[in-house]
C-alpha cells in the first residue's frame, strides 16, 4: 500500500484590528532606511524599506529612498483605515528628516515625534594602560 502525501493545511489569516490611531517606526541605518507602521497594540500593519522600493546599493542610503519608502508604507496604512500616528525615529542615516515630510505628505497626521535611538551610557571598554 503506497504512503498518503502529507496534505497542506493553510491558516486562514486573522483579521487585524486597525483603529484611527497608530505608530510609526522609523529605522534610519547608514546604508538603509526601514519603516514599519503599527497600531496601538503594536502588531504590524505595513512595513517597507528603501531596498524593497527598489534601490540598490549606495542608492538605498539617501534621503530620497527613504521617502519612498514611507510613502509605499503610508499608502497602505492609509487603505486599512489609519489617519493620525506617533513617529518614533532611531538611527542617525540621512532619511529622518525627509521620513517625516513624507509621513505628512501621504496624508497621515503626525500627533508625536520621539527619538529612540540608543546611546551607550559608559560606552566601549576603554584601552588597556600603557606600561614603559
């Protein structure tokens, strides 16, 4: 008697709750920019980069990819029903400040700003002493 394939059971995909308000996160890398927009809760709701934009290389670091970027992020935010977001900003690359004209632009209406990024307290381990 031949084995019976295994058969896929797919998951039917839960329905997300998308209120008016929601968050933004912005990471801002030398070399990328990556965005992903949440609702209150914190689950995902679109998320896009300047790579999945289309740039490549040298290109995905500027200020205008990371505009794109948020534009595509925004436009689908703003189909599931979302208008007014908190932006939290983290990374020191060039698309922060055009992240946030292009947030504004796409309609959304940016209630907070905050900037996360992460700063070391003590910093490195410093080096070892010099002996002579």
């Amino acid at each position: 008697m031949a084995a019976k394939k295994p058969t896929k059971v797919s998951k039917k995909k839960s329905t997300l709750v998308v209120g008016d308000h929601g968050r933004v996160y912005v990471t801002a890398t030398f070399n990328n920019s990556l965005v992903s927009i949440t609702n209150e809760k914190g689950d995902i709701i679109s998320w896009s980069s300047a790579g999945n934009a289309g740039f490549k290389g040298t290109r995905k670091s500027t200020p205008y990819a990371a505009s794109l970027a948020v534009e595509n992020a925004a436009r689908k935010a703003l189909t599931r029903g979302l208008k007014s977001v908190d932006v939290f900003i983290k990374g020191p690359g060039s698309g922060r400040d055009s992240s946030l004209r292009a947030i504004k632009s796409a309609g959304l209406s940016i209630t907070s700003i905050a900037d996360i990024t992460p700063i070391p307290h003590n910093g490195p381990r410093a080096k070892k002493k010099r002996r002579i």
